[in-house]
C-alpha cells in the first residue's frame, strides 16, 4: 500500500558516491516476485543524475525534494495518470535505493511515495505499476464503500485485515467475503491464502465483509445486493436450457460451452462432483485444478433450473489466465477454445499423477491389431481422465518414403476431427455495369470467375455478357461515394471481398490506346453546404459527396471548363434535368446573373467566365491542367442557345447549353470565341475580345446586343454545378491561385462537380440516379455448393504429400523425404467431434468457405472407413447420433458464434444465442454456418426422461423456460442469423 513519505532529511555523502550507490543498487537487484519498487518522476532522476555527475554541490542542477507531481491525474486523490510509460514518463528504483535518495533529499510535502510490488505473472516477472483498484463495504452498511489499492502479488487475507481496521471491526469477530462484479453476480472468497489475481479480482470489483451473528447464523446466504439473483431462486426451468451472457466478443466461448454442456457423459461426471476426487494440483502440464473447478461451476449453474442465463465471467478469466492468446476481448475461434478446453480439462483431471517416458516402436512389419493395442496402452499410462474416456480416438498413420519406399506406420490418439471441405476454384462475383450510353441504367451481373484469377478475368466473363471490350473496361470499388480503389488488369481477385461494391465502368475504345487522344476522368458528385463559424462568427462553406461517382473518357482537346462542363451534363443526361428558362420567372432574374463560381456579372456586360478552363498542356501526357480566365464562355454558351433556338428544341436546354451535340458545338464554340485549341494551347492564354455583337464564323450570322439579349444572356450564364480538381477522396481540393494557377496531377486526375443545393433539388433526380437493372444472370437463384459430410471424411483419408516445411525423417534413407502420407481411422471415441475446415489458408490466399456439408442427424455409420474389426460379429460400434453443432457466421474479419444442442433429458434441440436460447426444429439444424460437429455413439446415448415440452412446436408466442419458439424453416433461419450484429 502506498504510504506518504515525509522523512527528515539526513546528511547526505558525497556526489560521487552517492551516484555509485544508486548505480551499484541499480545493478544489483533483479525483478523477483513480491520485492518492492518504487516509481519516481523521470525529470527529476535525470537532474539528479546530471547533478550528481557534475560533482559541484553548489551546481544550479540541484534536484530539490523528490517530486512527483508529473505523474498524478489530480493532487487530491494522488491517482496516477492513465499510460505512462517506463522511461519516459518515470523510473523505477529498488526499495533500497529509494531509502537512500528519501534520505539525502526528502519527499514534497503530502505526496505519497509510489510504491510497487513485483508480481508474477504468467509467462513474465513485473512491477505492477497499476494495482487493482476495489471498493470495499460492510454488508451492514452497503452505502459506506471505500475505495483501496492492492496488488495481484497480495493474498486475500491483505483484504480481510485492512477492511476490519477500515471499518474498525472487533477483533476475532469471525467474518467472511464475498467478491461482487459490475454485473450484479457475487461469489464467495472462500480461501483467503491465494492471492488477488489467481481469485480473479480486477478494478472496479466491490468486496463485502459480513460478520456471523451472535446466534451463530450469518446474515444472508448471498450479500442483498443480489436482488437479480434472489429473485431467480422461485424459478424453475429446464436444465442445461440456460443462456450464457456476453462479456464483449465472447460469443465463441459461449458456443463451445453450450456444446460440451450438452455432451452427456462429460454434463454427467461433473453434476456428480465426480470430478473432486480426480483433480491433479501437481500435474506441471495442467493448470492446478482451476480450469476443471471453474468449468464445474458454469456447468452445475446451467444445470441448476434457477438461472436464465448465467455470466461466465470467472471461467473467462481463468481460460485468460492460463492461455494468453484469450486475454482481452478479442474476437477468436471456438475450435480453438474448445482445443485448449479439452487439453486443459484433462491435464487437470488426469489420474496419472506421475507420467512415465515411453519409448515408441515403429510397427516393423507387426500385425495392425497388435500395434495399435500397444500405442493405446502406453497413452492410456500417460494419460487417462474422463476426457480420454470419451473424446479419444486413434489414428493410422502410413508414411512411404518416394525413394527406397520405407513404410512407416504409427497409431496415434487424437481428440477431433479436422476434416476438409472441398475447395471450389471457382468463386461468384456480383458487379455493377456502367455503359458508356449515359441513359442507359447500371446492369448487375453475377459472374463466375477463377478464385485464383485477375481483374482481367473479371473483365472477361463479363465481356461475354455485354460484347464490350475487355479493353475498354475499368474496375473499380466504390464506397461512400467515392472510389476506394481503382483496380488495374492484373491484379488479383482476391483482394475484392464479397462485401465489396463492384463497379466496371465502359470506355470509349479511344481512351484505351496507347497513343489515344482521351483522357480518363474519375468524376465525384458533391453538394455545397454553408455553416457558420462559432469562433469567428463568419460564414464559412463546404461540400459533401452524394450519389455514384463515374469514370469517363475526355477527349483532350476538350480539357477546358466549358467543354467538360457541356461533357458532364452529357454523361448525367439520365438524373439531371435542367431548368427550362420559360418556367423561370422575375424573381429569378439576379439569379441567373449569379455565377455559381462566385464570380458575377453585375452590369451586363459579356466579362466571361472565372476561373477559366482546365487547360492540360500535358493534361493528358502528364502535365498540367491550368485554371486560365475563359472569355468566351458565354459566348459558347449564346452560340449553343442560338442552335437550339434554330433546332426548336428549348425543352431540352440545359441551362442554356444544346444537349446531344454540345460537345462538338462547344469545340466549334471554343475555336470560333478563342478557346485554346489543341494546337494553340502551347501559346499560353487567349485573351477575351469584347464585342458589341456575336459572329457566327461558319453562317455569317450577326445577334444584336438588344436588352432582350442581355437577359437571355444572363440566363444562359446561370450554371448547374462547377467544377473543381479535388483528390482521390474527394474532400480536399487542389491549390489553385489566383488568375491562371495550374492544377497539379500526378496520376489519376479527379474531378468533383459542386451543386448548389437548391439547384441540386430542382434538377437532380436522386430516385432515378439509384436505380439499376438486374441482367437475367441476377434471376438465376445462385445454387450454393452442397457436399456430403462423407465426402469430407473421405477426403481426410486420401493420400497426400507432405508439404516442404514438414518433411519426413526417412531412417533407410538417412535424410528427410516428401513422403505420401495417409491417415485411417483405427478406432472411434463415445463422443466424436468433427471440425469442418472451413477457414482456408494458402500462400496466396485466405477465405472462408461458406459451402453447405450435408451431416445427418442420425444413423451417421463409420462402418466403412474403420479398420479395426474386433467388436461384436466382427463389427465395433460405428453409428453416431447428432447432439450439438457450433455455428459460424460471418467472414474471416467478423462473424458471430451461435449453437444448437439437443437436451439430454428430454430430448429437445434448442438454439443457443448468447443469453438468448430459443426452440429448435431438426430441419434448420443444417445451415452454411455449421462449424463444428457433435456426435454421440448409438450403443452409449441414454434415452431421454422427460417428455418434449409440448410448446415447442406450437403458437411461436408460447414461452418454455422463458425459451420463445420459433417457426421459420432451416432456410430463414440461416437468412436471420447472417444479418446478426457482429461481435
């Protein structure tokens, strides 16, 4: 406990030796458990250290008093901040050292010194530089909590003393403890010599005393905090038909625990405390008796009828205690679980106290029968618990060397089956196509394409379905509203997960040249918002994305504002509908002279628009795009009003731009009115020519500048949108200076186009840009790949060769061999579990196979895949029964684990959710998500007691157990379970 520190200062030796003190302590002492450190503030260590160094005891580097302000949250409480770190935020000094420097300099008034003990954690020695923080109360006085720090190294009896000086208890008054977690769930510290972290109290725990009465009967049973609890003890449920809480990403543990719970040979052993008699507290490959006693504890409050759900939260931390890789609330496998579950099971309930070594013989040509009986034996005189009893098994294991054909055969145990599932080379891709037609809608396709394949296979498949050129596609995600990536031909598939949007957008064949004369142009959709500054008070804009973003090839002598402006409008000719003039009225008239650029027209006069085209000397060749004054805008823009008007086609005006045609009249526009043409644009900047009248060059044609003019004019000014060069997210807009600034380009040049938003409301059609049409690909129900589990099993027995990092040693040949391997199954346990491999790993890549493994509930026969023939008429029991199935949902970042179990006593499925544990119907047992499977032995399986509950196949209203039935059929009971949040 930390204690403050105001010792007189004694007189202090030398500078030189007080520095060799410190150093020679320093070196001296090691990290051992239950030592005690302390924590001093680093800025004060080095000034001592520069100080003591000088060797000047007048010297201006004179530390003072020992200071550890730095390191406190706040003075009042002295709590320490939150992540400090080892030399950098302070040191540690052993406790002798820490005396000595206490002496020569004393301590700042009222600081507690940082005391800490050593501690010994798993795997590691430490200083425990933040103790676990608990509340401690009476259970008289529930109200009076005081909070106190102890360190894991501390045993509960620490606590015992401290709380009866706290709360100034008579002395040999016979009191006890109990542990409270935030949960509400209390649990008795019966042995009060272990220490703080083997009972498993962390911060924010609460511990209460209570003292026996002078009767001699103690207050309560349970502390009467446990409201929750208390209220529990009139229910009576069904056993085993009991929920498990989630502590945060502990739904793996949950299915696996449901599962075992519902294995009646292991439910069994423990009920009957069986287990007490066998517990191995020396067997140095177990892990003294704990994780047995903490399974027994989840496993008789299941079973006990009184709890809906119970909080494992005590085995949590003892699997956490003893197997790192499940501290924390990480998400992790229950096939993994489950593995160090059952090895930890049996080391702490194995009856052979003492293991003796065993030399192994090879077979040596020895009949099978004689062979396997031998390896059985020595296993069995190593290891022999109830999980040996009924998860064990045995494996003929044959190895032939391709050389001088040495046959090597081995029995081995094992506990599960990891079985294969057959791997497609196929993989079903769903994408988005965008045709260069721009009414034309996006079209979904399903495509079929090599898992190990290209974007260019992508590309090819669906080439087939739309006769358009590989060449002249582009495949691209897009995720919130803009491009996440753009994919190249030749990189691989598998970096687009299924999850991902998909779109392949159609180029003109131009853009796909090596010498093409188009530029491809990643196109983004933004509104302009306005806000208000809270600091400054000024008004300040900004842009968000919207709607799809498009990819679109533009001709390169059509890089200006203007042009691309026309080309837009164009491309967006399916959702973006423009204002007809003669809807427009008065009102709108400074409007229309407002140029959505910001720049305005305020006297009529034809001043042009700012800033001017993306001119791209090199816009195309790697160059520049180059925001120069564009003149002749409006004249381009009267040019174009003037054909439409010849045309008679004004409803299709978009904002006073020709529509089909308006990328040639504007490329006539910009020659006629001196936009920079291709061949000019290396002269640098057309300036603008004001004119009292327009000319027409190819018809001679002359417009008098009348009012009426003028005020056309002005409408034909009044733009939908702008344009800006932004980057590949679009958000952050390239430099652009004032008067003729470039745009600078790396690589993929990006372009946003800015709406005003009630300019957005008038002409955009947001329902219309969503929509799509499903190619008859899309109506074809996709048929998911069924195998058989027989045919898994048989593929666990084929013959294979032994990959290169796992060489076999060949004792002829003196040097290791790629030898085939086959496995066979010699003899089968009670309980057989079978873990379908659903995870695939490979140099190239990782995927999760969601095919659907057809396992029978019933009569499931090993007759044909066993070798040994040595039961009743020649046949051992091989019929296996279903009892439990633990499910995957989700991919190899996320998912979530559930499970069905049948109940051992009457015989019902149940599905299992966490604390939710609803009925189950047979036919929904067999879904994609199935992970691992639990089969129990014919000749072993008790029938039930009880009869199914007669709820469970009727009103889905009716509640069991407070268990709610369901009626969906196996189909959308797997649709329901894949929309379920994640972990």
């Amino acid at each position: 406990m930390a204690a403050t520190t105001s010792a007189a200062v004694t007189e202090s030796p030398g500078l030189e030796t007080q520095r060799k003190e410190i150093e020679s302590l320093l070196q001296e002492h090691e990290l051992r458990a239950g030592d005690t450190w302390y924590l001093v503030e680093r800025r004060w260590y080095e000034q001592w250290k520069e100080y003591v160094v000088t060797g000047d005891q007048n010297s201006s580097s004179f530390p003072g008093q020992i200071d550890n302000t730095e390191l406190f949250e706040e003075l009042d409480s002295y709590h320490l901040k939150e992540r400090l770190v080892e030399n950098e935020d302070f040191v540690l000094i052993p406790a002798e050292a820490w005396r000595n420097l206490l002496a020569w300099y004393g301590m700042v008034d009222d600081q507690p010194a940082l005391e800490r003990k050593v501690v010994d954690l798993p795997s590691t020695v430490k200083v425990e530089v933040y103790p676990v923080e608990i509340f401690l109360c009476l259970h008289s006085n529930m109200e009076n909590v005081v909070t106190a720090q102890f360190s894991r190294a501390d045993h509960i009896h620490t606590i015992q003393k401290v709380m009866m000086k706290q709360f100034e208890v008579v002395e040999g008054a016979e009191t006890r403890l109990w542990m409270k977690s935030s949960d509400t769930c209390c649990e008795r510290l019966r042995n009060v010599h272990v220490n703080v972290l083997d009972s498993c109290l962390i911060s924010g725990m609460t511990v209460i005393m209570e003292m026996r009465n002078a009767d001699g009967t103690w207050p309560s049973s349970r502390p009467q905090i446990m409201n929750s609890v208390e209220e529990q003890e009139s229910y009576r449920g069904q056993p085993g038909v009991c929920g498990l809480t989630n502590l945060g990403n502990t739904c793996f543990m949950n299915s696996a625990l449901q599962c075992l719970s519902n294995t009646p040979p292991l439910t069994e052993y423990f009920l009957r405390s069986a287990y007490l008699e066998e517990l191995n507290f020396t067997n140095p490959l177990g892990m003294k008796g704990e994780i047995a006693e903490a399974y027994a504890d989840v496993t008789k409050q299941m079973w006990s009828e009184r709890h809906y759900s119970v909080v494992p939260r005590l085995f949590k931390t003892k699997v956490g205690h003893f197997a790192s890789q499940f501290l924390g609330y990480q998400q992790h496998d229950s096939q993994e679980l489950l593995s160090f579950l059952l090895d930890g099971l049996h080391e702490d309930l194995n009856r052979v106290k003492n293991k003796e070594y065993i030399e192994l013989r090879d077979a040596d040509g020895r009949p099978d029968q004689e062979v396997a009986e031998e390896a059985w034996h020595n296993h069995r005189r190593r290891n022999n618990s109830v999980i040996v009893d009924t998860f064990h098994g045995l494996f003929k294991s044959t190895l032939v060397c391709p050389e001088c054909r040495k046959v090597s055969v081995t029995f081995d145990p094992f506990c599960y089956l990891s079985v294969p599932l057959p791997f497609s080379k196929d993989r079903v891709m769903e994408v988005f196509f965008v045709s260069l037609d721009p009414v034309a809608k996006p079209v979904q396709h399903r495509l079929v394409v090599p898992k190990a394949g290209k974007v260019f296979d992508l590309c090819s498949a669906l080439s087939e379905m739309t006769n358009v050129s590989v060449n002249q596609m582009v495949v691209a995600d897009v995720f919130n509203h803009r491009f996440y990536k753009i994919y190249h031909a030749d990189e691989s598939l598998s970096c687009i997960l299924d999850r991902d949007d998909i779109f392949v957008y159609e180029l003109s064949s131009r853009s796909v040249e090596e010498e093409g004369d188009e530029v491809v142009l990643a196109l983004y959709l933004r509104e302009r918002s306005q806000y208000r500054d809270s600091g400054s008070g000024s008004s300040s804009c900004g842009t968000s994305l919207f709607g799809h973003p498009l990819l679109m090839a533009v001709p390169r002598v059509q890089c200006s504002r203007n042009a691309l402006y026309h080309l837009f409008l164009q491309r967006l000719a399916r959702y973006v509908r423009p204002p007809d003039p003669s809807e427009e009225g008065e009102d709108d008239e400074e409007l229309y002279k407002i140029q959505t650029n910001g720049v305005s027209d305020d006297d009529g006069e034809d001043n042009g628009m700012r800033p001017g085209p993306f001119k791209r000397d090199d816009c195309c060749d790697g160059g520049q795009w180059d925001g120069q004054a564009d003149g002749p805008a409006v004249t381009q823009t009267q040019e174009s009003g003037k054909q439409v008007q010849a045309e008679g086609t004004s409803s299709e005006v978009r904002a006073g731009c020709s529509t089909e045609d308006s990328a040639s009249a504007s490329c006539s526009a910009e020659a006629s009115a001196g936009v920079p043409t291709n061949s000019q644009q290396g002269a640098g900047l057309q300036q603008q020519q004001p004119c009292e009248t327009e000319v027409e060059e190819e018809k001679g044609e002359c417009l008098p500048q009348t009012n009426e003019r003028k005020g056309y004019q002005a409408r034909c000014r009044k733009l939908l949108f702008s344009i800006q060069a932004v980057n590949s997210n679009g958000t952050t807009e390239r430099g652009m200076g004032e008067d003729g600034s470039a745009f600078s380009f790396s690589s993929q040049p990006y372009v946003a186009i800015d709406w005003d938003p009630d300019m957005k409301k008038k002409c955009y059609n947001e329902n219309e840009a969503e929509k799509y049409v499903k190619h008859q690909s899309m109506e074809v129900p996709h048929q998911q790949t069924t195998v058989q589990l027989q045919e898994c099993i048989e593929l666990f027995t084929t013959v294979e060769i032994l990959e290169e990092e796992n060489p076999w040693y060949c004792p002829i040949c003196k040097k290791h061999q790629l030898a085939t391997k086959k496995l066979d199954l010699w003899s089968l346990p009670e309980v057989l579990i079978i873990h379908l491999k659903r995870f695939s790993y490979t140099k190239y890549s990782r995927e999760k196979l969601d095919i659907i493994v057809d396992f029978p509930l019933r009569h499931l026969d090993f007759s044909g895949c066993l070798l040994r023939k040595t039961g009743t008429n020649g046949e051992p029991p091989s019929r296996y029964d279903l009892i439990a199935v633990s499910n995957h949902y989700g991919g190899l970042r996320d998912g979530h684990y559930t499970s069905y179990a049948r109940n051992k006593d009457n015989g019902q499925w149940y599905y299992f959710d966490d604390n939710k544990v609803t009925y189950a119907r047979e036919e929904q047992i067999v879904t994609n998500a199935a992970y691992l499977l639990f089969y129990h032995r014919q000749d072993k399986i008790r029938q039930p007691t009880l009869l199914p509950p007669s709820d469970s196949s009727s009103s889905p209203a009716q509640p069991a157990n407070d268990v709610t039935s369901h009626k969906h059929d196996g189909m959308e009971r797997a649709t329901s379970c894949v929309n379920m949040e994640t972990d």
